[in-house]
C-alpha cells in the first residue's frame, strides 16, 4: 500500500491505453487515490506533488482539484462517481494529504472519450478502496450543474467558474418551501429580490405575496408588482378569526383573558349576525369572515353589560368595549379598523393581493413597516392565513398556488425559547407543514436561523445559504442539511458577500455560487449608509428636522 500511495506513486496513472474493443479514454493523470470507505462520506489520499502540478492549469476547476470544497471524480464500472472534498489534512508521515469526501453523485462515462454526462444525484454502487482518483475539469462540472429541461432559473455562476450557469428548480423549490439566510450585509436582499424578479420572469401571471417589515423592496418591484402600504392595504378588520380578533381586543392574562374571550366571542357572534350575509349561512361561526359593525360589537356589548347584576361583573364589558373605542379613534390602525371598510369587499381584497388575475404584475409587496408595532404579528397572521385559507377552500376550482414570502421570518416564526404565543407563528407552522398539499408555497427570509422555530426550517425543501458570521446559527443550518451538503457547509463562515451554499430539491447538486449583480432600479432600498461620505455633508438641517417632526407626530410617513 505504501508504494501505491508514496509521494509519487501515481506516475504510472497517466493515459491509459485501450485493450481490444475499448476505445481510450481521456489522458487524465490520477491525483490520487481512495482509501477508506463510510457510507456517505469517505477517505481518500491525495499526491502533493501531482496537485502541485495542476495549480498552474488553465482551467479553473483543474487548478482548484484537492482543494476544501473542490470536486474530485472516481471511476467505477462504466460511471464517473463525484464527490465533494470536506476536509484536508496531512498524514503522519507528512508526505500525504488525506482528504474527506463527501459523495454527491454519479454520471455515465462516454465510451470514446471518458467524459462524464448524464449526472444524476445518488449513488448506486460505492467504489473500492485503491480506485484511483482523478481531478474534475470544467466540461465535467458543465454536465454536473447542467440544468435539465425542468424549467427553472438562471441565478448565478458556479464556484469557482465565470461561465458555468447555476440554475434553480422552480417546481421543485416552491412546492417544497425554501429559505434564504445570511447574516446582515452579506446581500440577503438583494439576493431575494433577484431571485423573485427571475420568478416574475419566468411566470409573469404568478401570484406572489411578500411580507416586507422594513419598506425595502416598494424600490425594486415598482414596475412589475403591486405595493401595498398602510396608506392604501384597506384590509377589512372582519377578516381576523377569533384568535386574532382575541389579541387585538383582549388586554388581560391568565383566568380574566378567558372570561373576557368568552365575552367576545358571544357579542362577536351577534354583532356578525346582523349581517344579511350571515342569514345565508346555515350555521354561522365566530370565525367565519362575514362584515360586522364595531358599533354594533360595542351597542351588543352596552347591552349585555346591562343585564349583570353586580358591578364587578361589568369590568369585563367595560375593558372590551374601551378597547374597541379606543382602536376605532386611532387614526394609526385606520387601514384597518375605517368605517369604510363595513361592505364585503372580500373578493376584491383577494383579487388585489393574491394578484388574481395577475395584469402582468405577479408580485405583491406588503410593507408593513407603517403598521402600529401593536398588531404588526396579527396583520401578517391575517395575510398569510387569507393565502392558507383560500388554497383550503378554492379546492375543486382551477388551481392557483401562492407562493408567500416572508422577510425576518423570525420574527413571525420564532422558536420555543423566544415564542409570545401569537397566532402568526402558529399559521406560519402549519403552512410550513401542510401548504405543500393545498398549493401555498412558503419562502422565509432570516438572518437569524437559529431564532426560527426549530420544524419550521427542516421543512424547506430548498435552503441557499449565504455568509453567517453566527456558530449557534452554523450549527443550526449545518442540523437542517442533507448529509451530503456538510462539505459545503463547512465553508458558509468564508463565503464572500452575495456567494450562498444552495442544497436541497431545488438544486441539481449542492453547489456554491455567486449571485448575478442586479440593476440599480431592480434592487431594494437596503444599501448600507456610507458614513464616512454622509458625515462630510451639511447644510439643510433644520428643514429636515422639522419636516421629520411633523411626519413623526402624525404618524405619518
């Protein structure tokens, strides 16, 4: 053995000529050899002397052969088996570099060439230690990271090549769910944005809803989506269910909030009575999204209040009703609590956000950084269980999947340390779990992972992960992968900015990448200030500030 593996003994691995009937195959010298094999990952031993010698090729993938996170190919049989290096190290001895592999998949090998096509992911039969081990050239990684007829979109360039296309599976990474992380600065946004802008082009009368927390992409979407802010969401306050009509409306814990609940939810049920909308109905529900006045919810609730013999039995009717009073005189929930949002304008809300029909423009940008912080968590409940619902009763019709995509998911989905019980999290989960089989698409936006509850990530069928300086949340992306990928994973504290790992149904194989540079008019309003060009500037400042004060004691933006 130690013959085979010395420090030069792969000289006898170049050309290998062909015997009778088989044609020859590619003048590829061996870089080395396997030597142990585990399952899905493996030990090979790698030459120095040979690796030396290909750093200075001219094809980029040849030079980087034996490097972390390079490829390396194996013959066995009639295929090309690829795998994926993890780890370097150098063994006792000091004149071999033992390396840990990680198999991503195999490929046919052209009879008349050796060249590797046809790459599929899995292995159908493991090589045996002493297979030689050869370097992967460009044209193999063309076949490797070659997208098939799926459709899908073009997003970036495979490390380390400048011309070899990375593609992702449309069909494969919406009906699955996928997640986008990276830390702050790493080009998160911009990387959202040109993923969904590819999307629009790809299906320009899709339905996309987008829940944006801090105003960033009414910038990059203004042509071809639909914004929604506060000034014109005009999103009807009967469309809460119970639970989040409860967490708008009720102000006490433990056993009080119960009998307050109790409370609402029988004057709920007469005040939605009233509607001639609810004769229709059979059997009407406290949850059912029928208009309702809130004067007549306050009117019901003055009148029950007069039936209670004691006053201590009034506090609750008396919490319910200031509540109410108190939210319909606020000019900060008017989007949502207005008087002129009585009519059943259901159909036309859902028309307008789900973008149905689409018109061309199949996005819609929800910025809810205008909304009272108060009920930020119950107007995102509200949109995305709309997107849940809808898919549940529109069964039977056409098909129209949603796809929702959620900025700072951790915020909305957090984990159990951090939960407030707030029914956003719970709807998110359950369309984490179950929107797959009704058509809603789910796709979470965080920069921290480890934040994000714990099922709701292992979920997503697609993860593109870009740079997270955090361990606790390595640790936490490196859980939720496929065990192939962990080579991968290795390098997501090195990654550059706009560079990600992408694994998972939406990729042929996991891949790094580089993201595709976006137009100035296509990218979010989430540059990074430039302090030491904004502090030279001066002049104007007392206009601004009272132009600032103004807007912040309206409310307004």
């Amino acid at each position: 053995m130690e013959g085979q593996f010395g420090a030069r003994g792969f000289d006898n691995a170049a050309p290998i000529s062909s015997g009778e009937g088989i044609a020859p195959r590619s003048p590829v010298r061996a870089i080395g050899a396997v030597l142990e094999i585990a399952g899905s990952s493996s030990q090979v031993v790698f030459d120095p002397g040979e690796l030396e010698m290909l750093s200075t090729s001219s094809d980029v993938a040849i030079a980087n052969a034996g490097t972390v996170g390079s490829q390396v190919k194996m013959r066995v049989g009639g295929t090309w088996l690829i795998a994926n290096v993890r780890s370097l190290r150098l063994d006792a001895g000091g004149n071999r570099i033992l390396a840990q592999v990680d198999f991503l998949g195999e490929g046919d090998e052209e009879k008349l060439t050796g060249k590797l096509w046809k790459f599929r992911r899995g292995v159908t039969r493991y090589p045996t230690p002493g297979i030689e081990v050869f370097p992967v050239s460009t044209s193999d990684l063309k076949q490797i990271y070659a997208a098939d007829d799926r459709a899908h979109i073009e997003i970036g360039n495979v490390y380390p090549t400048k011309d070899i296309r990375a593609a992702l599976y449309i069909d494969s990474m919406l009906g699955k769910h996928f997640a986008l992380l990276g830390s702050t600065g790493t080009g998160k946004s911009t990387a959202a944005a040109l993923i969904l802008h590819r999307i629009c082009e790809l299906a320009p009368q899709g339905h996309i809803v987008m829940i944006d927390p801090h105003g960033e992409y009414a910038s990059a979407f203004k042509n071809i989506g639909a914004l929604y802010d506060v000034s014109n969401l005009q999103m009807p306050y009967w469309l809460m269910n119970f639970e989040e009509h409860c967490e708008v409306f009720l102000t006490t814990q433990g056993s009080a909030r119960q009998v307050d609940a109790d409370i609402l939810a029988k004057c709920l049920l007469l005040a939605k009575g009233k509607n001639r909308l609810a004769q229709e109905i059979g059997k009407l529900t406290v949850d059912a999204p029928v208009p309702y006045l809130l004067s007549d919810l306050t009117q019901i609730l003055q009148l029950e209040m007069g039936k209670m013999d004691k006053a201590t039995d009034t506090a609750p009717y008396l919490r319910l009703r200031s509540k109410i009073d108190e939210i319909k005189g606020d000019p900060r929930y008017a989007f949502m609590f207005s008087g002129m949002l009585v009519a059943d304008s259901m159909a036309a809300f859902l028309a307008r956000v789900f973008r149905l029909p689409g018109g061309g423009k199949p996005i819609s940008i929800i910025d809810v950084s205008g909304v009272p912080s108060e009920i930020t968590s119950v107007v995102v409940a509200v949109l995305s269980r709309m997107v849940f619902d809808f898919a549940i009763w529109s069964r039977g019709e056409a098909k129209r999947p949603v796809l929702l995509v959620c900025e700072e998911a951790h915020r909305y989905v957090p984990n159990e340390r951090n939960a407030d019980g707030s029914s956003v999290g719970r709807i998110l989960s359950r369309i984490a779990k179950e929107g797959r089989k009704y058509g809603v698409s789910l796709g979470l936006i965080t920069q921290r992972p480890s934040d994000l509850a714990e099922g709701v990530l292992s979920q997503c069928g697609t993860i593109l992960s870009m740079r997270l300086n955090n361990e606790r949340d390595q640790a936490f992306v490196k859980a939720a992968m496929p065990e192939g990928a962990r080579g991968f994973l290795d390098s997501i504290p090195a990654l550059r900015n706009r560079e990600c790992i992408a694994v998972g149904e939406g990729v042929a194989t996991p891949v790094r990448l580089l993201f595709d540079g976006l137009e100035d008019s296509k990218r979010p309003a989430s540059d990074d200030p430039l302090f030491s060009e904004l502090w030279r500037e001066t002049g104007g400042e007392e206009l601004m500030l009272e132009r600032t004060i103004k807007r912040w004691r309206s409310q307004g933006k």
